[in-house]
C-alpha cells in the first residue's frame, strides 16, 4: 500500500506541474529506505537484488517512473508514535476503510479542523503544523 499510495499521490501532483519539489513523508521504511537506497542497486544491477528477484518490481519501477523529473525528498516518520500529521492521516484510512470510501482525486485536508478537534480534547497543543516545512525548506536550500 505504501508504494500504490506514494505512486498515486505523486502521479496525480503530476497533473497539475510537469516539474515538482516535493517532500514525500511515510512512516514506511520499506518505501522510504527502498526508493532512497535500495533502488539505485537494483537498477545498476538490471533491477535485481543480490539475493535474487526484486519484490513488487513492477510497484517499483512504476513509482521510478512517476518521480522522474521532479525533485522528490524521501523522509520517515515512525507511525503511531504522536507525530501528528501522521496521526491524522491514519485516522483518514481507518475512516476510510470503515466507510469504503475513496477519494475522486485531490480533495481539501482537513488538517486544521482534525487539529481543532484534538486540541479541544489537550492534544497537541503545542504542534506547529508548518514548523516542519520551514525546517526542510531550510534545510533543502
């Protein structure tokens, strides 16, 4: 799903830019580490590993495919640790999955009134939702 979600995600903000500079934030380490470490041997070597066939390889060169001419920044956050953009997002698939429901495409994030909520209730109190985008803004330049 990791990889399925991270292809969908950057193939549709390809509609809208031919070039982006994005920074895709999972708490999978099997995208992040897969796309960041373990990718670039397996193409030097013709999309093998050392061990033998590539698991998900068509997932794989898709997701190649799709981030080819944008600048893309890979980071992990551990999931279900307080990290609240990741919280919410997972409160958006159990909802999701509890529904059956999908999305149509780009729809608005509700991330300030998730956040609302949860403050209501003494959580989060203190979360900057930008302080994470300023600091890899810096850091990116």
């Amino acid at each position: 799903m990791a990889l399925s979600g991270a292809i969908a995600t950057i193939a549709l903000l390809s509609e809208q830019r031919s070039h982006l500079k994005l920074v895709y934030v999972s708490d999978s380490q099997y995208l992040v580490k897969g796309i960041t470490e373990w990718v670039p041997g397996w193409r030097s070597r013709g999309w093998k590993r050392k061990g033998g066939k590539v698991e998900n390889l068509e997932l794989w060169k898709r997701l190649v495919r799709v981030a080819a001419g944008h600048e893309v920044t890979w980071r992990w956050v551990r999931g279900h640790a307080g990290h609240a953009k990741n919280e919410y997002v997972n409160d958006l698939a159990i909802q999701a999955a509890t529904d059956q429901t999908i999305s149509e495409g780009l729809v608005e994030s509700g991330l300030e009134r998730w956040l609302d909520q949860k403050r209501r209730r003494g959580q989060y109190t203190d979360y900057d939702p930008d302080k994470a985008v300023r600091e890899l803004e810096a850091e990116l330049h």
